[in-house]
C-alpha cells in the first residue's frame, strides 16, 4: 500500500452529482414559485427555472472533468491528496501529526458502496473538521488499514492489533511518537522538566 496512488471510485462523480441535484431540487428550484406571486408572475419563473437547469447543467460539467484530478498517494511519511481543475491544490498530512484514522459513510454513500477515509491530526482533533479526507473509495477498509500500516512502519511504536487498534487508545487511535525529538536530542519531557525547573527558580527570584 505504501507508495501506491489511489483514485476515487467511478461511483464517486454520480455520488457527487446526486448531491448537487438534491440542492437543486430543495434549495434552488423552490424559489421559482415565487413566479406565484401576481408582481412578478410566469415571466419570472420561467427566466429563473430555466437560469437555474443551466447552471446545474455546468455544475454537473464541472463534477465530470473534476473528479478525474483528484488521486490520493500514502507514501512513507505522509498521505496526499491532489485535487483541483482550475487551480491545482496538493494537500499533504504527514504520519507525525496524524492521531486518528477514521472511515465516513453518509446515507448515500452507504447505498452506493462508498465510504471516506477521515485523517485527524492533532491540530484538528476533537473538532468538526479533519486535516485530510480521502473520499470516494470503495475499498474504503484496505485502503484505511494501509494507512494504518503504514503509521506504524513510520513510527515503530505500540503494538498494532488487527488493522485498527493499538494497545492504549480506542478504534482508530494513533498513539503518540515515543520520546519526539525537539531539538539536539532532547525530549519533551525533558523541555517540559526544564521549563518547571525554570518556573521554581523565578517564583524563589520574587520571593
């Protein structure tokens, strides 16, 4: 898995064309019976119904050259994911800040046998958002437990149980990098040990 590049399923453009018409159809469209009221009238609904198919027509274009660009690569110390049409964006999120792998499925995805692989990094953590997402997989599952694999052949540490456990945290959990180095060797239990010492030696200066 580890040096491999992953596209989105082709499922994943009819996902995302689904999800478009249904905003169409619910939040945009709607607004045509405005037509209804006697100051405006036919003329309004129809300019507005048919402003309205056009647009979607080019968003429905936009979503069938767009979702070809996008591709996901787990290399040896980060996932990216390079995306974009029109302006080209590459997104890396490397092992080391990495502290959950999760999989996403909404109701949709679940009808079409899709799901998202969620990378949470400690940034982000315990928040609505996610530092990296990789949408649109059908093999959602091997390509979570790559990742997974791959964060411990990175890393070295806590015992990797299964495809999605390490002893000490819950399911998809990421334990933290044994003894991290700061710089010129040192820990951060011994910044954390000199920092306390430091405080002690100002609170006896002001005594």
């Amino acid at each position: 898995m580890v040096g491999r590049t992953i596209k989105p399923d082709s499922k994943y453009g009819t996902k995302m064309i689904i999800n478009t018409l249904l905003i169409f159809v619910f939040f945009v469209f709607p607004w045509a019976l405005m037509g209804l009221i006697p100051d405006l009238g036919w003329i309004f609904f129809i300019i507005y119904a048919i402003c309205a198919f056009v647009v979607m027509l080019m968003c429905f274009a936009f979503i069938y050259f767009y979702v070809p660009t996008i591709s996901y690569e787990i290399g040896d110390q980060d996932v990216i994911v390079r995306k974009g049409l029109i302006t080209r964006t590459e997104q890396v999120v490397p092992y080391r800040t990495i502290t959950n792998v999760d999989v996403k499925r909404g109701l949709i995805e679940r009808w079409m046998g899709l799901g998202s692989i969620v990378l949470h990094t400690a940034g982000y953590s315990g928040t609505s958002e996610a530092e990296g997402r990789l949408a649109g997989l059908a093999n959602y599952e091997e390509v979570r437990a790559g990742v997974l694999e791959a964060l411990r052949q990175y890393r070295g540490d806590g015992e990797y149980r299964g495809d999605t456990e390490y002893r000490g945290g819950g399911e998809g959990a990421i334990p933290p990098t044994v003894g991290m180095s700061v710089s010129g060797g040192a820990t951060l239990d011994d910044v954390v040990a000199e920092l306390r010492a430091l405080r002690e030696l100002l609170e006896k200066q002001s005594k």
